[in-house]
C-alpha cells in the first residue's frame, strides 16, 4: 500500500464515531466533542446502541444502520468488538479506522494477541487501513479533523509529527499552543498495528501542507521498510527525531566486543544517520532545530565567524563552537584590511572580532557588510550584542540588518541578543525582519552545529557506490564453503580462528597466516617454519576472549617454547574451565610493526536493523576505551571515511610527533571489503577483527573471530 492510501485518514469526507457518548469527561464524549468543535466541514455520524442523538448530533444504533460509508471511523469500544465493527466497516465501504481501544496485546497477553490478529483479518479484503490500536487520536489541523481525544485542539501549521505515544501528542500541543507553533499533521500511531513510521514517513513526504518531519520514536517495525522511506523523505524534507531509550535500565551481555558495543541506541544512531535524518536528544530541542532549518539555509561547512560587541561573550561561544566541533573561520589579510578601516585600532585583529563595548550602531553595519562581502572565508556568521548605554538593542538590531541587506550575501546569519529586559527588544526587531536570533550564545552556536550536522548528514545519505579505485573481486565462493562446512554440523557456532581468517582472506582482507595445531608438539612443529617468533592461541570453541584466560602467548623465540606454552595453555584452561574443549592451538608468525595503530573493525547483526559495521580503536580494553562509531553497509569509500572520521582515535591516525599517519585509505578499503561480505553471508551473525593493525604500508588483522549461524 502506497502513500496515497492515508489520504481518506486525514483528509477524510466523512467520520463516524463508534463509542460516541452523552457521558461528561468519557473518551466517547472528549472525542465527539473535539470532532465537533474542530472545524471540519463534513458529516460527522455518531453511533450509539441507545442515544438517540450525541452532543445534538443524529445519533445511529449501528455501523449497519449509517445512512453513508465514512472515509474515517473512530472506534472506543471494548476490545472483543472491534473485529466485527471493522469488519462491518469494511463491507460498507470505510477506508481508514482509528482504534482507540487499547487490550490487544500490548503486554503479550495471549487473548489480545488474538483480538489484534482477528482485527487484521477483517480489515485485510477491504484495504482498510488502521492506526493503534491503544492510541490518543490522529489531528489534521489545516482539514479541521481532530480525531482525538486531546484536551486541546492544535493550531494549524506546516509540521508533522508522529509518535507513538498519545502522552507525548497531548504535552507536545501544550508545549506548543502558548508558542504559536502550528502543525498539519498530530498522530499518535499506538500499538501500530499496521499504520507505522514508514507509513508517515512516506505520506508527510509526500504532503504539500508538511514542511518539516518530526518523529519521536520508541521502536520502529520493519526495519528495512522505514529506513527507505526515511531515505525518501530526507530527499524533499527536513526529518528530524527524537529517540527515547538511549539508556537501558540494563543491557544483555555479547559474546563478541563487536556485539557489546554495538548497543541498540548506537544502532538506532547509525540508522538515523545513515538515512539523512537529525537526531536530537529531547521535545525542546526539536522544535528549536525546526524553527532553525525553517529559517536558515545550511551553511557550507562548519567555519563560523563571530563578532561580538564584548571579547568575554566573544570567548565563550568560541569555547562553545569548538566543544560541538565547528570551525573558527581564519581571517585573510585583505579581510583584516578592510576590517582596520571601519574599526578602532583595539579591536581583536582575529575572529572571534571584538568591535569593543563602546560599538556604536553603524560599527555593527560596517562590520557584518564587510564579514559578508567576504563571505568565502565564512560558511556562517553568528553576530553577539551585550547591552551597553552607548547603543539600544534596537538601533544595533537595525545597524545589523542594514549591512546584511548593503552587502548583498546570502550567507546564514545567526544573532544572539543577550540579557532580557531590553534585549528583549532588539531581538524583535530581529525576528520582525526574519533574522535568526537566539536568548543565549549557547542556543546559537547549537543552532549552527545542527544546521552543519544536517547538511552533512544529508550528503553522505545516499552514499551507496563502491570503491571506485577497488577493482578487488572477492571469492565469495571459497567464504561459502568455509561458512557452510561449519553448519553443516551444528545449526550455529564459531568459526576456527583459521578458518576466519580464510574468510577474510577470501574478500581481500590481509591477515595473518594462521595454521591449526592439534597438539603442542604439532604446534612447535609449524613454528619451525617461521624465520621468526612464533603466537600461540588457545583454539577452543568454548573460549572467545582467549586472553582473558592467558589464551595467547606472543614473541615465541623456538619451537621449544611454543610446545612449553601449549602445554601451559591447556593445564591453564583445564583448571579455569574443564568443561571447555581445545581443539588445538593457532599458531602465526609474529608480526612486529613498530608504531603502528591497534583497531578494531567488526560487524554484528542487529535484531532489527540486520548488519551493521563497526570501527574504532582496538586491544583489549575496547569496552573501557569506548571509541568506536557504526555505520550500515553497503559503503561506498566516503561513508567509510567518515565512520572512521567518527572516533578520536582518527585524530592520531593522522600522525602526529614522530608518527607516521596510518594508511586511511586501506583502512577504508577493509570497511567497505567487510561491509560486502557480511552482506553476501548472511550466515555470519558477528564478526570481530581486534587487533587491526595499521600503519603507514597498509593493515593487516592479528585476531578474527567469525560467529555463524544456519538461516
């Protein structure tokens, strides 16, 4: 079902109301009472076993006796009969159904579970499309439906929003109604028994009344549905979500690093992320990031210029703006000449500019003129006033405006009027000329980052295409086989260290050759043909953080001593664990590379979002460290970068004193190389690579873990 199916949902002819009541502060009662005082122009058919009328509305005994077939019917019945109503509905010719009733499951009660199936059953031969159940209502302001029972009717406007949560519809209108913010669309989705995310996504996308897409969202239902309607609708317009449950009460324990660190928030980010969408953290700063993409275009990039009336004000955006990671714009010696012209030779000499607390209005003007007739240097400019009894707040606010308008730019300018009392003044004067502007420099420069973070997140959105300097053709093949032959004997289990590394291998990942020993002896035996030392790991399907129970042994000068610590692996194992087999040891040849940078790549399968990828910085410690960022596959090699770009240990990876910078590019390549094979295998639930070792000559992965599972 399309898009275009909603349309009889908010834009409906007609509404019928099964539930409607005489009795004050009821659900049937709130909700005939807003249907009817709402402003909408149709037939509103209330239906009652025994009222003859509802709120001096005819009223009708049944779906069977309504005189029409409504586009909407509103159902506050008992739960056991909701099947048969919609099923009536249906036959009668209705097109969309509200259930306000909640009881169908939601607590994984058997008989409710029945009632939702049942309820779909009847609605599936006529098309009929339901919201809920368990939910507040829908609103469509600009088509006078309130079709909720909300204590208050929204004032119409251009934005959309969609939760779950009826709890959140009735305190977002509160919020929003002293604020003059109007919406085209409220809805509450419920239990989302069939109308979803995806569902609004692909309708408000589609909408011309909808400028803006808000969502607040607890779980999404078909995963792979809402992100390529999220995809679709970040195209044409500003998405923006909040996520609530970024932090579980408790978390299950992963058997790999990959799978505890790739929590189900951190997933939700990548895919929000990777779909073009902003996340924000809370209800305030959503609406603030709307009001902010409404009137800014998104800047360039992230270099900011800001000039103050006062150097401390100065100062603490600029500690504000680097702490969220922008830029401060660098100022050319022609701008610093032409800045010396119009200011007094006090002033700052670097941006932040100090146009000093003695700043007339017109010291203003021909600043921000001259800032904007060089605008290449500036992707944005913040302008900060302090109230001073040299110049009112309005006579600056108007000194601004004329040199935004002499100059001709169309560069993003953001302002901060600070203090109250008379600030409150100029900052009218702003928002009368369509200025952005802002209480506090804090609340700007977080305006600027969201305008930045928005704009970049909708270019790398779409990013799907290949590596196109990678001309590398894996043998899927051979990963098929090594894949197949370990299921073949249980429905789930890990790989052999070699035989994770042959997987790898196979989609062009460089590693360390491994061999299987199934003794000590043998083992000493393989190490004979090493030119140098020897690493020795505990083989054991049982264990898979080997280190933890001195499982790996590293710099074997001998063979002898590779047969020694063989031996003194299994005594070690048999005391920590005597139930755990060893299938042998793996032994590799010890790779020395002084300098070089320990990583961890890795893939997990998420529960509803299906594969995903993860980078950062690697060794032992990987949960304490917590410097990894996830991404969703496919990559092209610019997605890549930017996971990579995501962590700090980026930072270093660019070399820094003595040290060299890692190769960027081979790692990007392994991202992109991992991103196909999990993709192609979807047998592999989790995959950790830790170490990775990068250095200037490449990377080359120390320790891979491949978990599988029959699908």
């Amino acid at each position: 079902m399309s898009a275009r199916d909603l349309d009889r949902l908010f834009r409906p002819g007609s509404v019928a109301l099964v539930g409607a009541s005489r009795r004050a502060g009821s659900i049937g009662a709130v909700i005939a009472r807003n249907l009817l005082q709402a402003g909408f122009t149709g037939p509103i058919l209330p239906v009652h076993p025994t009222n003859r009328s509802v709120a001096g509305v005819l009223a009708y005994p049944d779906v069977k006796s309504l005189p029409i077939a409504p586009d909407l019917a509103v159902i506050a019945t008992p739960p056991a009969t909701v099947p048969g109503l919609i099923a009536d509905l249906g036959a009668l010719g209705a097109r969309a159904v509200v259930v306000i009733t909640a009881g169908f499951g939601e607590g994984q009660d058997a008989r409710g579970r029945a009632l939702a199936d049942a309820m779909l059953e009847a609605a599936r031969p006529h098309g009929l499309r339901i919201v809920g159940p368990n939910t507040l209502g829908v609103l469509a302001p600009g088509s006078g439906l309130n079709a909720s029972f909300a204590h208050l009717s929204p004032a119409s406007g251009r934005i959309g929003f969609a939760t779950q949560s009826g709890a959140i519809v009735t305190s977002v209108i509160d919020w929003a109604k002293p604020r003059g913010i109007g919406f085209s669309h409220l809805v509450s989705l419920g239990g989302m028994l069939d109308v979803d995310y995806a569902d609004m996504l692909e309708y408000l996308s589609e909408d011309p009344q909808t400028e803006s897409i808000l969502l607040h969202i607890e779980g999404v239902k078909h995963a792979d549905r809402f992100l390529a309607a999220a995809l679709a609708a970040t195209r044409r317009k500003p998405v923006l979500v909040v996520k609530s449950g970024r932090h579980p009460a408790s978390a299950k324990a992963a058997a790999s690093h990959t799978g505890a660190l790739a929590g189900s928030d951190a997933v939700y980010d990548a895919a929000f992320r990777r779909a073009g969408m902003l996340r924000v953290d809370n209800l305030e700063e959503l609406f603030a990031a709307v009001e902010t993409l409404a009137d800014l275009a998104p800047p360039r990039g992230r270099r900011l210029g800001i000039l103050s009336n006062g150097g401390g004000i100065g100062v603490l955006a600029t500690d504000e703006l680097l702490r969220l990671g922008g830029t401060l714009a660098e100022l050319s010696e022609p701008t610093l000449a032409a800045l010396d012209a119009v200011l007094p030779a006090t002033w700052s000499r670097r941006n932040p500019i100090d146009i000093i607390g003695d700043a007339p209005p017109e010291r203003t003007r021909n600043a921000v003129r001259v800032l904007l007739e060089h605008d290449h240097e500036l992707d944005a400019l913040l302008v900060l006033n302090c109230p001073t009894a040299v110049a009112t707040p309005e006579d600056c606010a108007r000194a601004l405006i004329e040199g935004v308008r002499a100059s001709g730019s169309s560069l993003p300018i953001l302002t901060s009027w600070v203090g109250e009392e008379t600030a409150a003044r100029g900052r009218q004067v702003l928002n009368d000329a369509q200025i952005a502007t802002y209480d506090t420099p804090t609340q700007a420069i977080q305006a600027f980052m969201r305008l930045v973070d928005y704009r970049e997140r909708r270019s790398i959105a779409h990013e799907t295409q290949p590596d196109a300097s990678d001309d590398f053709e894996p043998d899927a093949q051979r990963a098929r086989e090594i894949v197949a032959r370990r299921l073949a004997t249980d429905d789930a289990g890990w790989l052999s260290e070699a035989d994770a590394s042959l997987v790898l291998a196979a989609y062009g990942i460089d590693v360390v050759p491994t061999t299987i020993a199934d003794s000590p002896e043998a083992a000493g035996r393989v190490a004979e043909g090493f030119e140098g030392p020897a690493v020795l790991k505990i083989a054991s399907p049982d264990i898979v953080h080997k280190s933890d129970v001195g499982g790996v042994r590293l710099g074997l000068e001998s063979p002898e001593a590779v047969v020694r610590a063989a031996q003194e692996m299994t005594e070690r194992l048999r005391q920590h664990d005597p139930q755990a087999r060893i299938a042998g040891f793996a032994v590799q040849p010890m790779i020395r590379r002084r300098h070089a940078f320990e990583l961890i790549v890795g893939a997990h399968v998420d529960a509803q979002f299906g594969p995903v990828l993860l980078f950062g910085q690697g060794g032992t410690a990987v949960e304490l460290i917590d410097d990894t960022s996830l991404e969703l596959p496919p990559l092209s090699h610019k997605l890549a970068m930017e996971l990579i770009a995501r962590t700090r240990i980026h930072r270093q990876l660019r070399g820094y004193r003595d040290r060299a910078p890692a190769n960027l590019d081979a790692i990007a390549r392994t991202l992109v190389r991992l991103g196909r094979l999990v993709l192609e295998r979807p047998e592999i639930e989790s995959l950790d690579i830790n170490p990775l070792l990068a250095d200037p000559e490449g990377v080359v992965a120390l320790d891979a873990r491949i978990f599988v599972r029959r699908r």
